[in-house]
C-alpha cells in the first residue's frame, strides 16, 4: 500500500471521530498548522542555504501576482 493511500485511510478515520462544529474547526486549525509548519522548515532551509534574503522577500512583497483580466473585444 503507498504512503498516501495510508494517509487517507488515516485521515478518514479521523473525520469519523468529529462530531461537532467546534471539533471540525480543530481539525481544520490543527492539519493548517502542519502544513504552515512545513512550509516555515522550507523556507527557513531556504534561508540557510542562501537561496533566498531580505531583499528577496522585499521584491516578493512588490510584486502583482494577480492574473490580467481579458476583455472580450465585441462586448456590447
């Protein structure tokens, strides 16, 4: 079995056991703070390698990410 039909069966015995509104929010919190911590070790890794820097993160924060809006050009 591969390790990520593991983790659904795992994840779908945890689902069983929520009950609540309260206890799905918990579990929301707790699988974002996993994954908000993976990403923190990446980046830090990142970081330490030299990768990345200040000014780095500088130009991410002026940067428009967003995608263009195309206009159809016979619009009445």
């Amino acid at each position: 079995m591969l390790y990520n039909q593991i983790a659904q069966m795992e994840l779908m015995n945890a689902i069983n056991s929520i009950n609540s509104e309260i206890e799905l929010n918990e579990f929301r919190d707790m699988l974002a703070q996993y994954f908000a911590k993976k990403a923190q070790k990446a980046i830090d890794a990142l970081w330490d390698d030299g990768i990345i820097n200040s000014s780095t993160i500088e130009k991410w924060g002026e940067e428009h990410m967003r995608t263009p809006y195309r206009y159809e050009t016979n619009r009445s």
